[in-house]
C-alpha cells in the first residue's frame, strides 16, 4: 500500500516572484488535514516587502518557499530571513501544468507541495559570504573585460602588420610596452631599440626590429591608444576591487589557510573565491557527492528503460567550476603533487584528456569537502596510502584485471578462433 503524504509545515506560504510583483498564498492545514489558503499581491517595493513579512507575522506563518528566476528574489529574501526560515527553489521543480497557470494558481501550488517538504531548496549562503561572492564575481567580469581589451589590442597590431607576439612571450610585458609607446608617439619604427628591450629577453634586436618593420594608421593608433587606456583602467579598478575583498575576507582566514594547503591554490584570493562560492560550513551538504553535484562536476542521471540517455556534467556552477579546472589544469603539469598527477595519467589513457580534468577537480572539491568538515589542512599521504600495492598478493584473475584497469591499463578481449 503506497504510504500517504504527510504534513510537514501545517502553516507556510508559497510565494511566486516577479520584476514588481509577487503573489503570496498561506496555506493553512488543520488536524483534518483540511487546507485554508490565503492569496495576496504585493508590489516588490521595500515598504511593501515590510508590509509581507508582518503579514506572515500575523499569520504564524514561519515557513516560506519562493520560486524565481534571476535576481529578483533577493529583496525578498532580505526582508524575509529576518523573520522567517525561507526556501528557495528553481522553477523547474514546482512547474505547474501548461494551460492551467495563473500568478495565483502557482502561488497555491508552491505552497501545497511546500507543506509535505517536496519541494528541493536551493543553496543560499549567510548573507556576509553573498556580499564576497557578489564582488569576487565582479572581480572575474573585470578580468574577462581586461582579457577582451588585449585581444583588440593583438588585432590592431595584427592589422597594422606589427609581429610583436613573434618575438616576445607577453605583448603587455616591460620590453614590448615600452616599444608600443615608443610606436605610438613616434609614428614609425625608426628609432634604437636596445635600450627599450629588458636584459632577460630571449629575442634578439635583429629579430625585434624586423618584428615592428610595420606601418600605423592613424585609426588603428587612435583605437590601440584607446584601448590601453580602458585597460589600463580596468587594471587600476580590479587591483582596487582586490584590496578591498582581501579586507572584507579578514574573518574568514582560518577558512583561507586551510584552503591554500589544497594543490594549485597557492593566492589567497584564489582561496576567497572558492570560499565566496562554497560558503564555510559544509553541513549544508549532506556529503561532498552532494557538494560535487551543486557545482556540475558529477555526471547527469538520465536513464530510461535501461538505456543511459546522457552522461555529461550539468551547466550547474558556473563560477565555481571554470575556476577548479583551471587549478586542476596547473596541478596535473606539476610534480609537486604526484598523487593527483599519477591519478590523472592513469584516468587520461581510457577516458581522454577533458574527463580526466573534471575527475581532478572533482576530486579536489571532494577534499576541500573534507577539509572544512574536520578543520584539518589537505593531507597527500592519505591518497597516496589508497595508490599503494594491497598486501595480499594472491588475486583471482577478475581482482587483477580490475586492478589493471583501476591504473590505467585498458584490457584486450581475446580473439575466439571460428
């Protein structure tokens, strides 16, 4: 006999969120089990929002679910968690059938599946780590603009026929910038050279002055000239922006060392971004497999009728993500770490180059996991012990292969004879 639904929050409210509007509905369950409901509409102004919490207040309704889309959940959010225990949850878990959808029906219907708690919350960190990650997001969009501003800076010397990407490893390094101004202000590559380049470069005058044989118009230098500028600014501001979060994260360096003793997170404030991602208290995650599957590092469960229709990683973490790649990236070239090395060759020879990177940096969340859940820094020795030989050496044949296959090896069928 299929068990019946209980009654989790007997007195919640489902709240569907919108741009200037939202509709509210209390939902209020007896010893019956019959539901009184509630519907009100508020505008998404502060006084309003003041004007919600103390209805809820009236109500004794401690509980709140609301579903919405982008940013506009966060003013209510702000009122809200002062009074109430508020849940958050993507719209693709509460859609209502298509035809029958009002504000008020979605209203109603968030907050019956609410009150029998089935309903997947999403993750929403104290409000001191929301601010770090909202600027340390910041801090990633204004390198991507500094990035985008090089690039346009290579193609105006690309077009201008200037190969300084030839002969020097960074076109915005000391030796090429100096000669970029000596360019711009001149008009022309006639002029000594030597004294621009740095004692440590690699390329020979011979080779950087037919590199910069090129010729300028007047648009292009206008537009280089343009773009150093707003790049030099973008800069100045993420330097600015840099200083500020490191003294808005000051509470928080216990959290920060213990995470620079993770490989490849050498820069604090690359520990400060993962921390404004994750948060600092890991009880929030049941178990780092859950931790693994809120940043879209796990591979997608869509089988039907025995047959596994995907198995890619979700879109899920799109901050967190790129940024554990790019550790796992540098962490795999460096024989600092042999464990995460060795394990990335081993998984490389059968299962290709990009899998084996989500692997790495899934198994460096899985320890970051580890690290806050016992305050303990990261320990090598414990995956190098998993690495080791077992003691028993007598293995049936199936242990073997699977031992071979476990390091890398990919194991032949053997041919049968017709």
């Amino acid at each position: 006999m299929a068990s019946v639904v209980s009654i989790v929050y007997p007195v919640c409210c489902g709240i569907d969120v919108h741009k200037n509007f939202l509709v509210a509905c209390i939902a209020t369950t007896d010893a019956n089990n019959h539901t009184n409901h509630q519907i009100r509409r508020f505008s998404t102004n502060t006084g309003d929002l003041r004007k919600l919490a103390d209805w809820l207040l009236a109500s004794n309704c401690k509980d709140v679910c609301m579903e919405s889309t982008g940013k506009y959940w966060i003013p209510v959010f702000n009122i809200l968690e002062k009074t109430c225990n508020v849940c958050l949850t993507h719209p693709k878990y509460v859609k209502a059938i298509k035809g029958k959808k009002t504000d008020k029906k979605d209203a109603k219907w968030i907050s019956e599946l609410f009150k029998c708690d089935l309903i997947r919350s999403s993750f929403i960190p104290p409000h001191d780590i929301r601010q770090l990650r909202d600027l340390c997001r910041y801090h990633g969009k204004l390198t991507y603009m500094a990035v985008s501003e090089k690039n346009r800076a290579q193609n105006c010397l690309t077009l201008c026929n200037f190969k300084l990407d030839a002969v020097f490893s960074d076109v915005f390094g000391a030796s090429a910038t100096r000669i970029l101004d000596q360019i711009i202000e001149s008009g022309n590559s006639d002029f000594d050279i030597k004294p621009l380049l740095h004692k440590s470069c690699k390329a020979s005058v011979e080779e950087v002055q037919a590199a910069i044989d090129g010729e300028f118009s007047m648009p292009q230098s206008e537009k280089l000239r343009l773009i150093r500028l707003h790049l030099k600014y973008l800069i100045a501001l993420n330097d600015s922006l840099e200083e500020y979060i490191l003294e808005l994260a000051e509470p928080f360096m216990p959290h920060v060392s213990l995470l620079m003793s993770v490989p490849g997170v050498g820069n604090p404030f690359t520990a400060i971004r993962i921390l404004a991602e994750i948060g600092a208290d890991m009880s929030v995650f049941e178990t780092s497999k859950h931790l693994c599957s809120w940043a879209g590092l796990t591979p997608q469960n869509n089988e039907s009728a025995n047959k596994k229709k995907t198995t890619r990683i979700s879109r899920a973490g799109a901050y967190l993500k790129p940024l554990l790649v790019q550790i796992a990236l540098a962490v795999v070239k460096s024989n600092k770490h042999p464990e995460l090395k060795d394990k990335y060759q081993a998984l490389k020879k059968r299962r290709g180059h990009k899998k084996s990177i989500i692997a790495i940096a899934r198994k460096l969340l899985t320890a970051i996991w580890h690290i806050f859940s016992k305050n303990v820094p990261y320990n090598a020795s414990l995956y190098r012990k998993v690495d080791r030989p077992p003691i028993q050496r007598v293995l049936t044949p199936e242990q073997a292969f699977a031992l071979l296959r476990k390091k890398g090896f990919v194991i032949l069928e053997p041919e049968h004879s017709a």
